[in-house]
C-alpha cells in the first residue's frame, strides 16, 4: 500500500505543471512591473518638460501695468 502511493505520488507531474505556470505568470509580471516603471519615469520626464515650456510661455504671471 506505502510503495503504490510512492510510486503514484512520483508519476503525478500536475504539480510540476502549476509551478511551470506560476513561473510564467511570475515572469510575465516582472516584465510588466519593468515596463510599467520605465513608461512612467518617461511620462514623468515629458510632463516635466510640458510645464517647464508652458511656464516659460507664460512667464512670471501678470504684471501690473506703468503708472500714468
């Protein structure tokens, strides 16, 4: 009875798929995480470079006109 379950428990690959799964989804998030944290560093930089621009435009904001 012990030597079957043994012997069924070394032929039973279904665990071995589930881990093989779990490191793809492991490594498909890590990919995302990557790309997620490059594309935001990007857009931080190109809104940066947006506001630097517009509040050259625009300047220090009104001025009040000359006295008469």
């Amino acid at each position: 009875m012990l030597s079957r379950f043994i012997r069924d428990l070394s032929d039973d690959t279904s665990g071995a798929t589930a881990i093989e799964y779990s490191l793809i989804v492991a490594l498909i998030a890590i990919a995302i995480v990557g790309s997620v944290t490059g594309f935001a560093g990007e857009a931080y930089e190109l809104w940066g470079s947006i506001d630097s621009d517009v509040q050259d435009a625009i300047g220090n904001g009104p001025t009040t006109p000359p006295p008469d």
